[in-house]
C-alpha cells in the first residue's frame, strides 16, 4: 500500500494493479502484460521461483525486487533473475528512479 502512495505523487507511472499474492499476481501479470513487475521476495531471501513464474506469465516485463532485505541477504540466483533489487531502507525516489531507468524513461 505504501507503494501504491508513493506513485500517487508520479503521474507519468500507472499502477495497473496491486496483487493480494502471487495467484493473483500472476493472473493480473498475464492478462495485463505491464512493463515492469515490481515485487516483494514473498518471506524468502533465496527462492527465486516466483520470479521464474512472473517471467513466464510476462516475458518482456522489467522484475524489481522491492524487499526488506539487505541486497546482500539475497541469494545470488535472485538476484539474478530480477532486473533490478531496491531496498525498503530507500525512498520512493529509487524505486521510481529505477523503474524509469528500465523503461527507458528519464
């Protein structure tokens, strides 16, 4: 919910839906194919399967991980699936600088 505040204030960023969990997440990713997926690690600093699932339910969608972790808590194969990390110890002004940065937008 805090995200979705944060882009309240950045009118050129659509929110095209806020997903309940993953179930949701990827049936919402598939029909609606966005640009970029920002995410959370759903609890594990490791497993990066439900990253596979969103590259598979959009394949040209950016991955953010937006995470209460350490970026060095991260597992390397997370880390590697995902285009880009951003801690929650950061404002909104990385997680929107990043996202303009992998769409191409400045």
């Amino acid at each position: 919910m805090l995200a979705r505040h944060w882009f309240e204030d950045h009118g050129d960023l659509e929110i095209v839906h806020s997903a309940l969990g993953i179930r949701d997440a990827l049936e919402h990713v598939r029909a609606l194919q966005p640009e970029v997926v920002v995410t959370d690690t759903f609890g594990s600093s490791t497993d990066p399967t439900h990253l596979g699932w969103l590259r598979e339910a959009a394949p040209a969608a950016a991955l953010v991980i937006f995470t209460g972790y350490r970026e060095d808590q991260l597992g390397g194969e997370l880390r590697e699936m995902a285009d880009a990390v951003v801690t929650k110890q950061h404002d909104e002004r990385e997680l929107v600088a990043t996202i303009r940065r992998l769409t191409g937008d400045r």
